[in-house]
C-alpha cells in the first residue's frame, strides 16, 4: 500500500529477493498476459543474473532461453523501430533501465524522443514497457525514475535503496497486469521475512524525511563539477556521465580505462574508494565535508596522474668492462 501510494502510475505490488527474481517475474508476466514471446532488451544492459538476460555466461547452455531475446543499440530509434517491424505480433516487451548504466562504457539519459517511441511502438504492438529501476530507484524521484524521466511503464522492478541493504526486491505493476500476475505461483524461502519490510518502510521514511532525492543530486553536482575541474586542471579530459545522484567517471582520452584503473588506485591510495568500472553511488550517509575531502584526495590522484605522463629522461651511464 505504500508503495502503491508513492510510486507513480503502479497498483499492486508483489515482494521478493533479488533484481533478478523482480525482472525474470516481469518478463514472465508480460509473456503469460500475450501469449508472445519476444523480449526486447538494450545491448549492455544488465537485468539480472538468470540465464534469458545472462548473454555472457554459458551461452551455449543457455542459448533456448535466450533465443527470443533481441537487442539495440540503447536510444536508438531507429533500430527499435526495425525490431518491432521484424517481429510483429511477436513481441511481449520491453525492458529498459531508466537511463542506461552499462558497465566500462560512460552513462545515456534517454532522449524525450525515445521514450516517446518505446510507447508508441509498445501501444501499436499490444506490448509491456517494463522498467528496470532496480539500480537507481528512490535516488531521482521518491515517485519512481520514470516520473523523472516522464515515461510510463507497464511493470517497475525496485531494489538495492528500498530497504537500505536488507534483501527486499518488488515488482510493481498496473491494474490491466493484476489478474495474470496474481495467477502465478511465486515464492521462495525467504521471500516472506518480516525484517526487511520493516527495514524498508524506515528507509522511506528517512528518505522522504531528509529530503532524499533533492540532496543526493546537490552532493552528487558538487562532486561532478569538482572532479571535473580538477581533471581539467591537470590536463585530462575527465568527465562525469550519468545523473548526479548516480555518478560514473571516464577519461575522453582512455577509452580503455587504463586512467580510471589509475586514478581509482591512487583515490584508494588516500583513503577515497571507487569503483573503476561501474557507477558510484552518492548516499544520504555523505555529507558536504566527505565530498571536501574526496575531491582534495582527487587533485593529488589527478596530478599523480599528470606527473607520470611526463617525458623521462634517462640517463645512461658507461664504465670501462660493463655497461649499466
């Protein structure tokens, strides 16, 4: 019910573990509901560990399950567009992040203009628009990331922020979906524990307390704008993809990551830890003070890094019998 009541566009809700259980329930839904198989995913998008969304592991013993799953390249429209021509009358869903987040690769906001087509084209066809908030829910909007993003999906997966670090995942969904979802049997051991509901309705309750969303985007503004000013000054074209909230640092000039392997390990070096790889995120435990001193750790990383770019000169020395 609360749930229900804060999130926009939702009216049931159903509990579990893990992402992966959220978003393979999801999709399961949307296939049972029109009797189509296809599922439409966009490439490096990670929805979960479970075989149809797993592309990476095993694929020769997983490749039934992930068969009738199709990939573009994300805010594409026009590749959209020549799937659903390609498979018409084929299609279930489709299931999208809120912005895309892969890992290795700098973060894309979704354009007004593709949202605009995931629901046309998922209108036209008789498809689910599932949305994958499991990463970023409750750090853009307490109403859901798509109510940031103006869209308006069918499902919502939620996880990660919703309980504070207690297991507790959820799929939301509209009232057209309840009577298919409710036909399904679902559980798990430990699906109905008492501890993480609770330990969820405290986190909402602080987050809506402290002004959650609204803050994490003014932290995370001031670690974009600091970061890449130092960067700058030290010569790098550093830059900070991503929402503010949900930071993600790359080097224009490495696209290989060779930089962020660097400048992570001489963060980590003065007692800042980040990832190199995969997003960051900005909590409602940081304050204005850790943002200080992250970024004073930043301008000696970053000039560690600028110094170690320099020429060296070597100098080689000759003795009469050996050479050094």
């Amino acid at each position: 019910e609360r749930l229900i009541g804060l999130v926009d566009g939702m009216d049931w809700a159903v509990f579990v573990k893990n992402g992966t259980d959220a978003t393979t329930l999801a999709t399961s839904i949307a296939r049972a509901d029109t009797g189509k198989q296809i599922i439409i995913a966009a490439e490096g998008a990670y929805h979960g560990a479970a075989n149809w969304c797993s592309t990476n592991v095993f694929p020769v013993f997983t490749l039934a399950e992930q068969r009738d799953v199709r990939y573009f390249p994300y805010n594409d429209v026009a590749a959209l567009e020549a799937l659903f021509r390609q498979h018409r009358e084929k299609i279930a869903c489709v299931i999208l992040t809120p912005y895309h987040h892969p890992t290795y690769k700098p973060q894309q906001l979704p354009t007004p203009e593709f949202i605009a087509t995931v629901e046309r084209l998922c209108h036209s066809e008789g498809a689910y628009f599932i949305m994958d908030d499991i990463r970023a829910n409750f750090r853009l909007s307490m109403k859901g990331s798509h109510s940031f993003f103006g869209a308006h999906p069918d499902m919502i997966t939620m996880g990660k922020a919703l309980a504070n670090g207690y297991p507790l995942s959820v799929l939301l969904g509209t009232e057209g979906l309840k009577k298919t979802a409710s036909s399904f049997f679902i559980t798990g051991t430990y699906w109905m524990s008492a501890v993480p509901m609770i330990a969820a309705m405290a986190t909402l309750d602080e987050m809506e307390r402290l002004g959650g969303t609204e803050r994490l985007a003014q932290l995370g503004r001031m670690l974009k704008e600091g970061l890449e000013s130092l960067g700058r000054e030290a010569g790098f074209s550093a830059r900070i993809s991503g929402p503010p909230a949900i930071p993600y640092l790359t080097f224009d000039e490495d696209p290989d990551l060779f930089l962020n392997q660097r400048f992570c390990a001489a963060m980590a070096d003065r007692g800042v830890f980040m990832h190199p790889h995969h997003n960051w995120f900005i909590s409602l435990a940081h304050t204005e003070a850790d943002i200080a001193q992250t970024l004073e750790a930043a301008k000696g990383a970053f000039a560690q890094l600028r110094d170690s770019r320099k020429p060296v000169t070597l100098h080689q020395s000759f003795t009469q019998g050996s050479e050094h």
